[in-house]
C-alpha cells in the first residue's frame, strides 16, 4: 500500500494512462480527453515544461484515432499554455502530427493549428516558429507533409498584421506552389489553399495589389494545369478570389472583372465537364460579386458590358444550359435565382436566362414526354418560382412553363417537380406574391391542376393526391393572406378538397391533410375549418353502421358483421383522423365554447373501445388540458386522464396518460 503522504503526480498519471502497451484505445482517449482539466489544474508552467514534451513523445507512435482526438482537444490549449502570449508553444505538436500518413489526423491537425494561429499573440517566438513550420512542412520529402502545409497559409496570413512577414508567407507559398515537380495531390491542395489565402489577403492591407500579382499569377498556372483535377480546385479558388476581390471596393471590383472575366469563359470552355460545374456552381457569387462594381453611380457602358457577360446571348451560362452533362445543367438552373438578385428581374427577362429554362422544362403536351432529365426538370421548377419572388420578374415569362411541368405523363418526377413548388411557395426568405396564381394570371392554371390531382380516378398514386392537397391549401392560405379578390368561388372547393383528403382510404393522404388545418385555421379561422372540413368527418362518424359498438357501453356486435371496401376507412381510423386533427388545431386561441364542445368529445374517444383511439384521443386532451380554463380542467379533462391513467387496459394508453397528467400536475405546481 503507497503513502498518503505521497504527493499524486498528474503528468505521471497521464504518462501511465497514455502507455499503449498497458491500457486499451479507450482508456487512451479517456485520458486524452481529460488533458485539459489537467493542464488547467498543473499551471501554465508545467504545462510548458511537463505536459508538452510528454505530448510530443506521444505522438510519433500512438494510433490514428487517438491522435485524431488529440489534434481536436490541442485546438483549445490556448488558454492553459500560458495565454495568448504562449500559444506558439503548442505548434511543435501539430508539426509532428502532420507527419503522420493518415489523412483525417493531418486535417485536424491543420483545423487545431488554424484555432491556435488565430488566438495567440505574433510576437517574434511565436513568428520565427510558425514560419519555421511551414517551411519544414513544404520542404518535406513526402507528398503528405506538402499536402497539408498549404492548408497552414491563409490563417497566420490574416490573424499577423505584419507586412513584411506576410510577404515572406506569400513567398514561401509560391515557391510550394509553383515547385516544377509536385504531384497532384500537391497541386489540388495547393489550389484549394489559393481561395482561403485569397479571401485572407482580401481582407488586408494592399489586397488588391496581392492578388493581382501574387495569388493571381500562381492561380492562372493552375488554371491551365493538364490536369483536370487541378483546374477544378483552381476554379473554385477563381470564384473565391473574385468574390474576395471585389468586396475590397468599387475600384478594385471593376479592377477584377478586367483582370479575371477571361478566365471564367476559359472554364466554361473547358473539356472536362467537372471544371465546368465548378464554374456553374460559383457563377451566382461571380455574378454577384461582378455587380458590386457598378457603384452608387454606374457608367452606363461598364454595366451593360458586366450583363452582357453575364446572361446575355453569348454568356457562359446559355452555353451551360446547352452543357451535355446534366449536372452542368442543374447547376446553371440553379444558379438563376442569384442572378435575378443580383440582376433585378427587368434585366433577367431580356437575357438567354428564362428561355434556356423554358427549354429544359418544356415538356409535350400531347405525348408527355420530355426531352431533358428527371433532375433538371425538377430542378427548372424550383429556379423558376424562386425567380417569382423577384424584384420586376414577369410572372408571364415564368408561369407557363412552371405549369406545363405538372404533367402526369411520369409520376415519380411530377412529385418531385410538386415538391419543388411546395418548397418555393414556403421559403420565408423569397416571400412569394401569391396574387399570381389567380385565375386570369399566367399561373393561374396551377389552381385547376392541383385541384384536378387530388382525384383518385386521376391521381392513383397517393403521394400526388397528398401533395397537391397541400400546394393547394399553401396556395390558398397564401392568396387569403394577400386579400385576393377572386378568392372566394375556390374556398368551397377548398373545403371539399380538404374533406376528401380527411376521408382518403390511404393515412398519408389523411396525415398531410391535418397537417395542412393549422396553415388554414390561420388564414380562415378556425370556425371555418370546423364548419367545412371536421363537421362532415364528425356526422360520418356518428353515422357510422359501427359507431355503436365503439363506445363504453357498447351494443353487442352483430353476428354477421359487414365487409368493408378496399377503399372504405374503417371507423377507428376516422377516429385517428378527427382526433389528431383536434390535437393540431388546439391553441391558446380557441374559445370557450369551442373547447367545452371538444371536451365532450374527447371525453367520449378516452372510453372507446380500440386502444389506437384512446390514445390518440388522450393525446389530443393533454394539448387542451394545457389552455382551458381551470373549471373545464378540473371538471372533465383531469378526471378523464386520471381514470385512464389508472384503469386502461392498454399500457401504452395508461403510460403516456400517466406523462400527460404529471404535466397537468407539473403545471398546477404540484
């Protein structure tokens, strides 16, 4: 038995619990998770003296997964090396982990690395050390450490404010950069690396001047590598220094679309189809970016030139529509939208934009069938509605095409268009003036589809009935919010859609259909939502041949009990349905008598005889238990969980309304 007297030594506790050939992975990265508690207790001091040197002794033999924990828990350090002062102290350990050939811990390496450059203080240590890594990494005689020191630039590069020991970063990356010897994989760091040090220097002193003559000059070396590769990664950086570049001012933007706008043509014309959707998916920034160079007063010549470039006949964007590999296609459609931000929509509907997109979307009427796939078809939709919400967009050019894609010609791909326009007409950010879906505007059509969908003799497929229920009810709650004037012939159909919907023999149809009763309680009220679509599922209840025999008291069954339909909801799923439907539309902003009125139904659902409806029913309580004043909790609506969470013979039915009535309990404070 030891001393208790003897003093207990943290670091040599951690060396123990560190020793692989005495202790399992977990153990290991038990102790490595546990270093920084110990590093805060041991002091800076031993942090210094003790801890690192442990660290790095570690390092070079310990497995991957725990040094890939390690990288992540050094990334913190700062604060119990000794501060910001202090913080180059801890470089040492990631240079000997971006030796290491496991790629995962050489990028969390880099990660921690960029935590620790950007936290501590560049005083001459911590310069001279930093500097001194990069070289070492670069200089390196494997690919690997090559690999990940280019990650190492951009962040020392903009975290020190120092110009002369930038440019010595500046040269040291160029000379790993444009080394006449290095492999691929060296080279698509490098260009990777490009954009991050570009966004760097944008954001320092003499930006413009660095990029044009230092990042530029070594990017146009990639930009035109043999391989391929490479000049995807070099375009991407193309996009990251012009969307840097053209932040910097006015001057400077129309400083990089001189120096950079031949470029982006050379990669739209490129023979590799992924340089080209490199370009396509950065060519909303370039766009963007390429904008902010018309200033506060635009020369009328510089700003026609910038949108000829950009979506006029001619632009890299009409030849990526006309792009034989679809995902240059789908990129091109995608990014439309930020052109008509960037734009304005007066300018988008003079360009090749809308008819290249009315092209790729257009489908034949009379045999259905369309020329373009899938993927850009649906993805045409979603541009287009997007380009809706568009300042000055004409909606004429847009609606014909948006409804000419609700073909039923192929099912799967008629859903994923629907989907589109329902994710469109949601989007909170691009609010969507829904006057255009009335019935003598351009898009006005999509009212009759929708409503022509949710047919099951039209619409087998279920999911269609589902869905077009819902653009319908978003549409509808939409134009109500809007005030439109044509409005009210369709809220009848409305409420017959929804009670159909209510009434389909297949439960999604019936779930999407309560999902939809919030949006239109909200728009309508919830009296209107009562009336005309949870009245007429009530009476089929109560009318149900079978209704009887649900109850507590049940009337005996009869021997010979009648077949129900394939298509015919039996009565406890219209139960689910009426009670789930309550469970949605329950808020604090019912009334009284709305809530005494579904109180005495719930009451009645907690005592029938299927589980599935109790519980549901029970669920449905708990919501209204938490809004209706004391007397109708105390009076019905406690009573009624109580009994249930006692006596029900279900046990999932008696444990949920045991956490149901515990809420109530909890609420009360008791």
């Amino acid at each position: 038995m030891g001393d208790p007297n003897d003093a207990f030594d943290p670091i040599a506790f951690l060396e123990t619990q560190m020793d692989m050939k005495k202790n399992p992975r977990d153990v290991r990265a038990t102790a490595v998770k546990s270093m920084k508690n110990i590093a805060a207790n041991i002091g800076p001091d031993k942090v210094q003296t003790d801890l690192i040197p442990l660290i790095c002794t570690l390092i070079p033999e310990e497995e991957d997964e725990i040094l890939f924990l390690l990288a992540k828990e050094l990334g913190g350090f700062v604060t119990v090396v000794g501060g910001p002062a202090c913080g180059y102290m801890l470089l040492q350990c990631f240079e000997l982990m971006c030796d290491t050939e496991e790629t995962v811990v050489r990028d969390a390496a880099a990660a921690a690395f960029a935590s620790v450059t950007a936290a501590m203080e560049w005083n001459t240590e911590a310069k001279e050390k930093c500097l001194s890594m990069v070289k070492n990494l670069s200089a390196g005689d494997w690919f690997t450490k090559k690999v990940v020191a280019a990650q190492l630039y951009s962040t020392p590069y903009l975290s020190c404010d120092d110009e002369p020991y930038r440019a010595e970063l500046r040269a040291e990356f160029k000379k790993l950069a444009e080394g006449k010897d290095e492999l691929p994989m060296v080279k698509r760091s490098c260009a990777t690396a490009l954009k991050s040090l570009a966004v760097a220097a944008a954001k320092t002193d003499n930006a413009t001047a660095v990029l044009r003559d230092d990042i530029m000059s070594t990017l146009q070396i990639y930009l035109k590598d043999k391989d391929s590769s490479v000049r995807v990664n070099a375009t991407d950086a193309l996009v990251g220094l012009i969307e840097g570049w053209c932040a910097i001012d006015t001057d400077s933007a129309k400083m990089c679309w001189v120096f950079t706008n031949a470029f982006v043509l050379e990669a739209i014309n490129d023979d590799s189809w992924r340089v080209r959707h490199a370009l396509m998916k950065g060519y909303g920034t370039i766009a963007t970016s390429y904008v902010k160079s018309f200033g506060a007063e635009a020369d009328p010549e510089h700003k026609t030139q910038v949108e000829k470039f950009l979506v006029m006949e001619g632009a890299p964007i009409e030849k990526a529509f006309d792009d034989m590999e679809t995902e240059v296609r789908v990129a091109a459609v995608k990014a439309s939208t930020v052109l008509g931000d960037a734009l304005g929509g007066s300018v988008l509907a003079k360009s090749v934009v809308i008819p290249c997109m009315a092209m790729l979307g257009e489908v034949n009427v009379q045999t259905g069938v369309a020329a373009e796939a899938p993927t850009v078809r649906i993805a045409v939709t979603q541009g287009l509605i997007d380009l809706l919400a568009v300042e000055e967009m004409p909606s004429d050019l847009l609606g014909p095409t948006i409804t000419s894609s609700l073909h039923t010609g192929d099912e799967p791909v008629l859903i994923g268009v629907m989907r589109s326009l329902e994710k469109g007409m949601l989007n909170k950010e691009r609010p969507l003036d829904f006057n255009v879906f009335g019935p003598e505007q351009p898009l006005g059509p999509l009212l009759e589809k929708l409503i022509e969908f949710q047919s099951a003799e039209i619409a087998d497929d279920w999911r269609i009935r589902k869905i077009s229920m819902t653009l319908f009810s978003i549409m509808m709650a939409g134009c109500k919010k809007a005030e439109a004037a044509w409005l009210e012939p369709f809220q009848d159909q409305l409420g017959a859609s929804m009670r159909v919907a209510l009434g389909d023999y297949i439960a999604q149809v019936r779930v999407g259909a309560i999902e939809c009763l919030p949006r239109l309680s909200a728009a309508f009220g919830l009296e209107w939502v009562k009336s005309n679509c949870l009245a007429e599922l009530r009476k089929d209840i109560e009318s149900d041949p079978f209704y009887q025999f649900h109850l507590k008291d049940a009337m005996e069954k009869p021997a010979v009990e009648r077949e129900r339909g394939s298509k015919e909801v039996a009565l406890h799923s219209k139960w689910i349905t009426y009670f789930a439907s309550l469970r949605v539309l329950i808020s604090e902003q019912i009334d009284s008598e709305t809530a005494a009125e579904w109180s005495d139904v719930l009451c009645t659902g907690v005592e029938v005889t299927t589980p599935n409806v109790r519980f549901n029913a029970m669920l449905a309580m708990g919501e209204l238990a938490k809004v209706a004043d004391d007397d109708l909790l105390q009076s019905k609506l406690k009573p009624a969980i109580t009994t249930m969470a006692n006596e029900d013979v279900d046990d999932d039915c008696k444990y949920f309304a045991k956490q149901q009535l515990a809420e109530i309990n909890s609420n009360q404070g008791y």
